[in-house]
C-alpha cells in the first residue's frame, strides 16, 4: 500500500486479495468501468483506492440468500 496526498491506495494484488478475486478480474473490471484504477508516473503497474475496494465489499453481496429461510445460498437459475 501507498499513500499520496492522504489518500492510501492498493497493488493490484492486494486489492484483488481483498475482494477475495484474481488480478485479471480486477484489470476486467477496470477496463469496464466498474472501478477506477491509477498510474504512477510511467510505469505499467496499476493502483486502485483503498476507498473504491471497500465500497465495493459493502455493496457486493457475498452469497444470494433472499428466499431462503435457513441461510443456505439459492441455487442459480436463469432470469425469467
């Protein structure tokens, strides 16, 4: 982690750890426009904000259990 102006920012690596995901699913979602990730200076390592990860973690649900009385994750069905 680094820190710039206040603002602390992630490695790619430790900001997929978090999410609990690859590298390669985070560059996807970058290139997608679901998050935001930096550079510093000319180097081709990427930086993404601590901030943006965690707001990710508390939007993202980590298991569907709507409908389900016991907790148990519903199983996957196609949208009708």
């Amino acid at each position: 982690m680094i820190n710039i102006e206040g603002v602390e920012y992630l490695t790619a690596a430790e900001a997929a750890g978090m999410l609990g995901g690859k590298v390669t699913t985070l560059y996807s979602d970058a290139s997608r426009g679901r998050i935001q990730s930096y550079r510093r200076g000319i180097k081709r390592e990427r930086f993404y904000r601590r901030d943006d990860i965690e707001a990710l973690l508390k939007i993202r649900p980590a298991v569907e259990v709507s409908g389900n009385t016991d907790g148990t994750p519903r199983p996957w069905a196609p949208p009708s």
